[in-house]
C-alpha cells in the first residue's frame, strides 16, 4: 500500500511546453500502461463542448458535490452535454470529468481542447532498473503527470503555471528524479509530493 513520491521537474505557463515535455519522459519508461488518465475541471459551456467532442460518452461530475436533498447521495451530471442548450449547461458548471483512455488516442488532442481550469493527464509505467545507483522500476509507483494550472500532484490551488512530475516509489527516489530532470534540461524543483 502507500502512495508514489511526485517530483516536480519541470514549471511553464505554456500548456504545449508542459505536454511536450511529459511525452519526452514517458519515452523514457521502460513499460507505459495501456490506459492514461485524464482529468478536467470544466467552468464554462465552451470547455464542456469541447470536452464532449473529444471525449463523447465522458461521465461528468460536479466540483462543487451536489446532493439528493431526499437521500443526501451525491449526484451526477445528468444532462446530455451534447444536445443540451447553453443555459442548460450554464446552470451545471463547473463541472468536471475523470476519464481513463486508450494510451495514444486523445491525448494530443487534449491540451488544445483545454479551458482555464485544472486539468491533468497521467501515464503510468515502470522505469527501467538503474543498476549503478541501485534504483529499481516500480510498476505500483512509476509514471509521469502533467497538471495544467497546478504545482500540486494531489492537485490543488489554481495557478498560472503547468507542472510536469515524475513519480517514483513510495520511499522517494530523489537520484532518478534528478537524473529524469537533467534528461530534459530541468532540475528537480520542489519537495517531493504525496503522488497517486
């Protein structure tokens, strides 16, 4: 059990710079999973249009849990985003999606189709054995995330800036973060975070 340990490695306000930088380190890992997380928060009816194009048949959620005031569950979005008008859709924001998809299929297209909200995308893997420093892949553990408008792996507050972090084991590997930093030009730029 445990979580990864998240490095920051590399901090830009450009959305692209982040992406590209990300898919420079997942070349890196030995095996990258099948499936890739994505998540978006999405505040207005153009991010959610968007976001229906790219993503049709997505389940969409609220930010702000909503509640049935009968049974105190928590609600979904309801509404087919696609054929909704824009005061329908307006009376939902913001709302967010989390969806797991085909490695290869989307995530190009994904940044592009970016609002102003949070939005991440992570690739899990293992990073290859690093017999000299005596670092091992984990495959529980290892992977690259990008947060758009964060600097926190569990997310966080908004900001301008887009985050790329590597995660390693439980236990932190500080010696591969830097040697996967110095691999795109960076550094390791924080303490290591709580990762996935």
């Amino acid at each position: 059990m445990g979580n990864s340990r998240a490095y920051p490695v590399f901090r830009t306000t450009d959305a692209a710079a982040a992406y590209a930088q990300a898919r420079r380190l997942c070349a890196l890992l030995e095996r990258c999973d099948d499936e890739v997380g994505l998540m978006a928060e999405l505040n207005t009816v153009e991010d959610v249009r968007r976001m229906a194009e790219l993503l049709p048949g997505a389940r969409y959620e609220y930010v702000d849990p909503r509640t049935d005031p009968a049974t105190g569950e928590y609600l979904w979005c309801e509404l087919d985003v696609t054929t909704a008008d824009d005061a329908a859709l307006q009376a939902e924001l913001p709302l967010e999606i989390m969806e797991d998809i085909a490695q290869g299929s989307v995530e190009d297209l994904f940044v592009p189709a970016l609002g102003r909200g949070m939005a991440g995308i992570d690739w899990s893997g293992r990073w290859p054995d690093d017999p000299d420093a005596e670092c091992h892949g984990v495959a529980k553990y290892d992977g690259v995330q990008v947060v758009f408008h964060g600097d926190q792996a569990q997310w966080g507050r908004w900001t301008e800036h887009h985050t790329v972090f590597v995660h390693v084991d439980k236990w932190g590997d500080l010696p591969r973060a830097r040697k996967l930093a110095a691999h795109i030009g960076s550094e390791v730029l924080g303490e290591e975070q709580l990762g996935w």
